[in-house]
C-alpha cells in the first residue's frame, strides 16, 4: 500500500438492503480481522475463493492485504460497526494498464451487494491510477462472482479454460456502467428510507410535560394525526404524555423504534444519537438547531457507525400523508392534507408556505421531509424516494446547496421525465463576481452554475415561492402544450391587453389565427366581436358563447394553450351568466391547456373544480398565467427531445495530456498559469485548432518567427508574455498589424522596455482573416464541477456579459443549446446576407474544451479569448490555462455525503 491510498478517507455506502458499510483501504492493523474473515468461511467458500479449501491461505491472504505498500497494488475492505464484512484487491504486476482483482465476502452476507459495492470503488480507483482493464480468474462453477462482473454494467468476456474462466472487464466509463450504477445506488437509497418515511415504531426524545416545546408539538402532530404504527415518549420525568406512553430512555421502550426524533438540547445530541445507534433505531429527525462542529462530527459519526440515516440537524420535521401510515412528524401549524406532491425544503420557513400553498390549492403532499442543514438525506435522495413510492406525480424541491451536483443532475434528468421537478432557485444574486483572474472566472457566477444544472437536468426552476405555486398548479392539473403558441380570449379589451402583454414577455407567442378559424369564431360570437388574438369576446358573451369559442380554439391546429382573461361585468351579473362555469363545464378533459385570469381574484391562484372532476387554474393577474404557461412549454419542449449523447472524439490523447499536466504539476507543486508552449501541447491533445504561433525571447527571433508566419497581408501580431499575465490588451501587451522587421524590432523593444524584469518572451502569430470574435472557457467549480462557457468574445466580453453555460461532459445536445442561447447567435448562423460560420467546427471546438475540462481535475481555467469564427474556419487566437494540484474526483461514485 502507498502512502496515498493509506491516506484516502473512509466513505460511507449503502448496500441492497439499506444497511450502511464504511468502505476504506486496508491498514495493516486489519490484519487479525482479515484472516479472520477468512478463517470464517465455509469449507466451499474457500474452495471457491482460492480453488482449493486451504486455512493456509487466510494467513497468505492477509499478509498480502497488510504488506508494507507497492506500486501498483490496491486493497479495500468493508466494514460495518467495526467488523470487516468484504475485501476486494487488485494487482497491475508488469502491466499498467490491467490489473488483476480479487472480491472476498464473508459467510452470510452474499447477495446485499458488498462485493459490488467493493468493485464499484475499486473501478474508480483504477482509473484514477491510469488502469483500463481489469482481469480476474474464477471457478467456472463459481456463479455469484461471474454474475457480479456480468452485472456491473461494463463489457466483460469471459475466457473458458477447463474448469477455470477468466473475466476480462474494460473500464470504460460509459453511460451503461453509470446508468447501473445509479441504479442499484437507487434501489439501496429507496431501501434505507423505509425506516424514516415508513417506521413501523416511532419514538420523540424530548417531548416535554408543559406545552411549548418543540418535541412535544411534533408527538401531538403525530397522535392527532393518527399514526398508524406504535408511538413513544422517551422523557425520565413522566409515564405519559398527551396520552402517549413515556420512558426514561430509549433503551428501556418495549419496542425499538425504526425512527426517533431528537428534540432535546445541542449538548445532549452526540450522547442521545449514540444511545438510539446502540438501541437498533435505523433513522433519525433531529430538529434541534445550533450544533456546534464537534456535536455535528459526534452526530454523523453515529449515524454512519451505527447505519441510521438522519433528516436534519435545525429542521421542520417530516410527513408521510399515506392513509394507511398517516405520519406527521413536524411542528407545522396544521398537519398537510393528503396529496400528490413530493415535497424537500431546507428553510423551515420556506417548508410551511409550500405546505399552506398546497393544502389551499388542493393537490396535498405525499411526503413532505423539511431537510435542515441537510447532514445526510437530500433532494438526491428524495426524489430517488418519490420516483418509487407510487404517490407522487409532482416533486418540488427547495435546495440552498448541492452536495453531489453531478449526480443529483442524473438523477434528476431520469425522474424529471416521469413527472415535473420544480425547484425554487435560491440564492441567485451575489454580492458581487469573485475575483478571478481570467474572463472564464469573471463570468461564471454562482447564479449561471445553478442554472446550467437546471437546464440540463430538466428541472423547472422559478424565482419565487409564488411562481413556483403557480407552475405547480397548472402542470398539476393541465396537460402540456405542444409548442408556445398561445390564444387569449376576454371579455374585456383591457385584460386581453394586459394577457397579451404577459404572454409576450414570457417567450410565448400569439400566433394570428386561419381564416377558416376566424370564420369559426364569429359564428358563435356575440356582434361586434373582434376576432384577432386576443379574442375580445365583448361584455355581451354569454357563458354559452364563451365555452363554444374555447372549445373550437382548442380544436384549432396553430394552438397549444389558451388563456381566458375575465373581468365582472354588470352584464354577466344581470343575466346570471357565470363565464368561469363555462370553462369548468366541459366534459372530459382537453387535450390542451387552459387558464384563467380574474382580475378582481383574492387569491394568487387557485384550482378550480371541473364538471369532470378534473382542475382549471385561476390566476390573479395575466404574468402568472403566462409563467405558468412559459414554465410548461419549456418542459414539453425537454420532454420531446430525445436525451443527448457525448459523443466520440477522434484525436484525442488522454494519456499524453495527463503526461504534460503532472509534469507540470511536478515542477510547479501550487500550480499556476501554463506558458505558451505547454498550453499549446495540452491544446493539442485534444485537437484544438489555434492559430499558427512562435515563441520568441530576442528581437531577432521575433523578426525570424515574422518572416515565417507572415499572414493576411503580411502582417503579424506581437504578445508579451510574463508568468500570470491573462488580461494582455489591458496591460497594453499586444502590438497588432506590424508590416515589416523595422516594426517588428520596434514592438519588440517596446514591450521589452515596458515590461523589463517582467517579460520572459513574445507570441509571434500571423494576423488572422475577419471573422466573429467569440469567448469560450472552463471554470471547474469544486462543487459542480467544470463548466464550459461560450459567448460573444474580444476585449468587451465582460462588459456585454453576454454568454451562455452548460457543466461538461456535454452531450450534443448541450453544445447546440451553448451556441444558440447567447444574444450573439444571429450572428454565428449568418445575417444581412453573410455566410453562417463553420458551426460543425464551432461545435467540436466546445466538445473537446468540455473533454479536456473532464479528463483533468487539475484544469482550474481554460480561457479561450478570442476564438475566430469564419465561414469554414474556427480558431482560437489566444489561449490561457490555470492549473491547480486537485485530486481525480468520482461524482458517480456510491457513497453518503
């Protein structure tokens, strides 16, 4: 073992069942509980591990695992409260690109996934050290390993030789392997949340005699609620309370709950999470707030060592609306109806409108869990829970921070296409850009990042907890729009207006309407209808009329959603016509969407109820209408496009450019900007075009490097360069359009004179042919990993701000919404006459920026600025790239936050 491996953390993962092991790498004080996990085997098992039933082979096999370390050589166990349970090995020898790998299990823990779970982190490890290939011999009758390599999701051939075979598994890592991955990572996740959202037995510590407490509103919740399964007190001060039985300790309850809700002081937290872990308590629901750090670390360290998954720490609570469970475990004001709504909030506060919001609306929760600051269960795993549970058809989410963003990303890409994932996009303002270096940094807020992963993951995001009730009720109850084509139809001119107005600056569009349709409209109008779009039905529309005209724009093909704007009117009082009911009155539900705004409405919004059971949204002003109808046309939009692929990069050299970044890394420990040269080779690695260059360090060189790369007219451009220079044409670095030697000598000295004690050499380029100047760059963000950048570019590329963001790898599909989502895109595809630039090349360019930014953690920038973009053509003129000593990290990997 090396000194690396001995110094990775311990992780913490969730097997088949639910139960949670703590995976880490072998230390030679392992060595007795090794053996012993040998020792314990069954006669076959040994047999079937070593090809032959021998004890000698324990000893062996734990002399190896503890040995001092070798290059080459990896081992990792699996333990669970202090045992070891498994413990898988692999071994380059000579080759260093395969390893041989061996997966031992202890008796009576085969088929919960520890092996699998053993292998997964072994494959990570492996790639991170450079190993594409792993090989591993085993008894043809030996079924269970077999079907352990055949499972895992990546190709594996097997190789038959008498009563032997040999696996050969290739470490690609492609979407099959994360898509098995995720989905046994689901399956257990799902598994360890039965005994916090479905305990069969739960117990409040901390429920007080006198009324105020927090612990004693969460047990009234719950025996008002009418909890199906057995309740507990846990207080050394009273037999009862509210009627529930009480006791001294959780120790001493005549059954040992699934679930206990600590309410009691931060001091007594560490000591009570402890005793819950010792009694068998499989969860925990910690409201208490203000933990200090070392009650937080004692807290945690419970819940891994003992395998309880923990909501909390300073939350709201939990429900579980299910009739037959009726779990309400919050101090809410009222308990949540009944519903269909999955819901998961950090704020408590944010926790209690949402849950109002709903009631009022009518769509209920299905589960609600208030996530606090979010120790161990999250959104990831919430709507991993939803997905399953067979309730909920609507998730909203409430997230102020992301622990595994790349994975929650997946995630939610697979559950968005099931039902809406609506989230509230907190935090989007900062105090102000963070200081970077380059324009990659300076453009890529925190604001930009969030959006990204909503984009690509499907996600609606709002910018309220109105709006996001807004869109919850119209994708609750209506059926998506084909498209963004709206008719608006009033009584008012005024209102249609005002909807029209909305509409518009929403994105959606109102289309003009056939012939044949107007024809159709007059036929039912009331006279002196006008029949544009709005459609001014006039004050004289009768409920008949109206719900005629709705009905056959429904039936129009140019259509995909109609808005109803009403106002009161005297006239409709007087002839006891209620144009709402002629929206409600329909039979059977419309294959389009429909709204309604009343503008004289108390409410924001509100369901109401169809004559066919079904729900029409009523809005209180036409911007929320149209929100709401923006919201659902991007999600159909997502839907119906197909899911993007990365796609295969010929020429790309992954071997040499992790050669030229450790090299680096190795000459420069803290890391720091490349020069010229190293950009260049690391660029090339990857296939990226730039422009024909010469590195220069004397005015003669530099007159040499001119004559060789004379370019458009002959002339060149001249950049100083010192380490840590990004921004060259502020520092006034750059000499453009030089015509000769006498002007190339002249720049020379200039810059050499300027910038004495500074400069260390030039960049000597031809000048480039018109084209369009575009920005594009990576930022690897510690949380949410790289992200590619791509906008209008050249010197005022902060000041128009005007850029687009997608976190790598980028599919297809991201890289055409990267190029068509900045301002500038008219441009790209040609305008006033001019030829569209090369966009294959455009293209290529942002996949392999993305690669690069995915291959390299080390990759702190990539600053691309400009790149010319030219019928034909795409070059990057200037390029500057920031490393930094950063460790190859797994987003994909199984493990707890």
């Amino acid at each position: 073992m090396t000194d690396d491996v001995l110094n990775r953390p311990p992780v913490h993962a969730l097997l088949a069942d639910g139960t949670t092991v703590c995976i880490r790498p072998v230390a030679p004080g392992d060595h007795d509980q090794l053996e012993g996990l040998y020792e314990e085997m069954s006669p076959e098992n040994l047999r079937l591990r070593f090809f032959a039933a021998s004890r000698r082979s324990a000893a062996l096999s734990a002399d190896r695992a503890c040995a001092p370390g070798r290059s080459g050589y990896r081992a990792l166990l699996a333990e669970t409260q202090g045992r070891v349970i498994g413990l898988a090995e692999y071994d380059t020898g000579d080759d260093k690109d395969a390893a041989e790998i061996s997966i031992a299990v202890a008796d009576g823990l085969h088929h919960r996934g520890v092996g699998t779970l053993l292998v997964e982190h072994l494959v990570s490890a492996a790639r991170a050290d450079g190993i594409t290939t792993f090989t591993a011999d085993a008894l043809s009758e030996n079924h269970e390993v077999l079907r352990l390599f055949a499972d895992l999701g990546l190709r594996t051939a097997r190789h038959f030789e008498g009563p032997e075979v040999r696996c050969t598994v290739a470490l690609d890592e492609d979407d099959a392997y994360l898509s098995a991955v995720e989905a046994r990572g689901s399956s257990a996740d799902v598994a360890s949340l039965q005994p916090l959202l479905r305990p069969k037995a739960v117990a409040v510590v901390g429920a007080g005699r006198k009324p105020g407490s927090v612990g004693r509103a969460i047990l009234h919740h719950l025996h008002t609620g009418g909890y199906a399964g057995r309740l507990f007190a846990v207080n050394p001060a009273a037999h009862s309370i509210l009627g529930v039985p009480s006791h001294p300790a959780v120790g001493s309850l005549p059954k040992t709950p699934d679930l206990a809700v600590l309410a009691v002081p931060a001091a007594a937290i560490p000591a009570t999470a402890e005793e819950c872990g010792k009694a068998g308590v499989r969860a925990l629901l910690v409201v208490t707030a203000g933990l200090d750090a070392d009650q937080a670390r004692a807290l945690l360290s419970a819940c891994r060592t003992y395998g309880m998954r923990l909501v909390g720490p300073n939350c709201l609570g939990i429900s579980n609306t299910d009739p037959e469970l009726s779990l309400d475990a919050t101090f809410a004001a009222d308990h949540p109806r009944p519903g269909t709504a999955g819901v998961a909030v950090q704020s408590g506060g944010v926790g209690i409108a949402l849950l109002d919001g709903l009631s009022r609306l009518g769509i209920g929760v299905s589960s609600f869990v208030s996530l606090g600051d979010k120790y161990d269960v999250s959104g990831n795993d919430m709507l991993q829970w939803w997905e399953s549970d067979g309730r909920t058809d609507l998730a909203l989410l409430h997230l102020e921070s992301f622990g595994n963003p790349r994975a929650f990303s997946r995630t939610a890409r697979r559950v968005t296409r099931r039902m809406p994932v609506l989230t509230v996009d907190a935090g989007r303002t900062d105090a102000g850009r963070r200081a970077a270096a380059s324009h990659t940094a300076a453009a890529a807020t925190h604001t930009m990042t969030r959006q990204a992963l909503f984009t690509q993951a499907g996600i609606t995001a709002t910018r309220s907890v109105g709006e996001f009730l807004e869109a919850a009720a119209l994708l609750h109850s209506q059926p998506l729009p084909e498209g963004s084509r709206v008719a608006i139809v009033t009584n008012a001119g005024g209102a249609g207006v005002l909807a029209a107005d909305a509409c518009a600056e929403a994105g959606l569009a109102l289309p003009p309407f056939t012939p044949a349709v107007i024809e159709s409209l007059l036929a039912v109008l009331p006279d002196g209808a006008s029949i544009g779009n709005p459609v001014d039905a006039t004050a004289a529309v009768t409920e008949e009329q109206l719900g005629d005209c709705v009905d056959r724009l429904m039936a129009s093909a140019g259509i995909d959603a109609v808005l109803v704007a009403l106002v009161p009117t005297a006239v409709a009082e007087a002839t006891g016509d209620d144009l709402v009911r002629a929206l409600t009155r329909a039979p059977g539900r419309r294959a389009r969407p429909v709204a309604v705004v009343r503008l004289g409405q108390a409410l924001p919004v509100e369901l109401l109820l169809a004559a066919d059971g079904g729900t029409i949204p009523s809005y209180a002003e036409p911007h929320a209408a149209a929100r709401a109808f923006a919201h659902a046309a991007r999600r159909a939009a997502w839907l119906a496009r197909p899911a993007g692929t990365v796609p295969e990069l010929p020429g790309v050299d992954t071997r040499r450019a992790h050669t030229i970044v450790d090299d680096h890394m190795r000459a420069h420990p803290d890391g720091g900007w490349l020069d010229p040269r190293t950009c260049a080779a690391l660029l090339s690695c990857y296939g990226i075009p730039q422009i024909p260059w010469a590195w220069a360090e004397t005015e003669d060189d530099a007159v040499l490097a001119a004559d060789r790369l004379r370019g458009f007219d002959g002339r060149v451009v001249m950049k100083a360069h010192w380490p840590g220079l990004v921004h060259k044409t502020q520092q006034h670095a750059v000499h453009l359009d030089l015509r000769g030697d006498a002007q190339v000598r002249s720049a020379f000295r200039d810059l050499e004179t300027r910038f004495a004690g500074l400069m260390t050499g030039v960049v000597v380029q031809p000048l480039a042919a018109r084209g369009t100047e575009l920005f594009a760059g990576v930022v690897q963000d510690e949380v949410f990993g790289p992200l590619v950048l791509f906008g209008l570019g050249g010197t005022a590329t902060e000041v128009l701000a005007d850029h687009a963001a997608r976190l790598a790898p980028l599919t297809d599909h991201d890289v055409h919404d990267l190029i068509t989502s900045p301002r500038c895109a008219p441009l790209l595809f040609g305008v006033q006459g001019s030829a569209p630039v090369d966009l294959e090349a455009l293209e290529h360019l942002l996949l392999r920026l993305s690669r690069m930014a995915a291959d390299l953690p080390q990759l702190a920038e990539a600053d691309f600025n400009p790149v010319l973009a030219a019928p034909g053509q795409v070059t990057v003129l200037d390029a500057r790239i920031r490393l930094l000593p950063r460790r190859p990290h797994d987003p994909y990997l199984r493990r707890l936050r």
